[in-house]
C-alpha cells in the first residue's frame, strides 16, 4: 500500500496527514482547520478514520470550539469513517 505523509504549516508545528491511497487518513495536530479543509478539497478526499492530537499547545490544537464545529460539520457531510 502506498502512503501520502502531508505537512501543513500551523506555525511552530505542522498538521499531518498520512494518507494510503486506497483508505481514510489519519489527522495528526489541526490547529489550522481552514488548511486542513482546503488540503482534503482539493486531494478530493473525503474520509478520515483518526485525529490525533500530541499536546494542548495552540499550534497542535485547536479551541474546543473550533474543535467541535469542525466535528460537527465534518459529520454532517457523512464523511467520517
């Protein structure tokens, strides 16, 4: 299986997403949720099966409310594996 790692710039971080071609990926950090949106748009990607967040430091994490907007929103859609 093939794997796509992808580096978003958030600041002293990065958002990544490993991505197998064939499958959902999994989100690691998303401070900055209009990249990450962005990124899964035009990859036309649309499943995600984890998000992972290392540590509360605003570069890795989101404000809750952020958070669970984006959760809301992306279930929504039906899209969350």
């Amino acid at each position: 299986m093939t794997y796509e790692f992808v580096f978003l710039p958030v600041g002293n971080a990065h958002s990544i997403i490993i991505h197998p071609h064939s499958s959902s990926s999994v989100v690691i950090d998303l401070h900055k949720i209009p990249l990450l949106l962005n990124w899964f748009e035009n990859k036309k990607q649309t499943n995600i099966s984890r998000i992972y967040i290392r540590h509360e430091h605003r570069d890795h994490f989101p404000s809750l409310e952020d958070l669970v907007t984006f959760l809301e929103n992306w279930l929504k859609r039906g899209i969350v594996t």
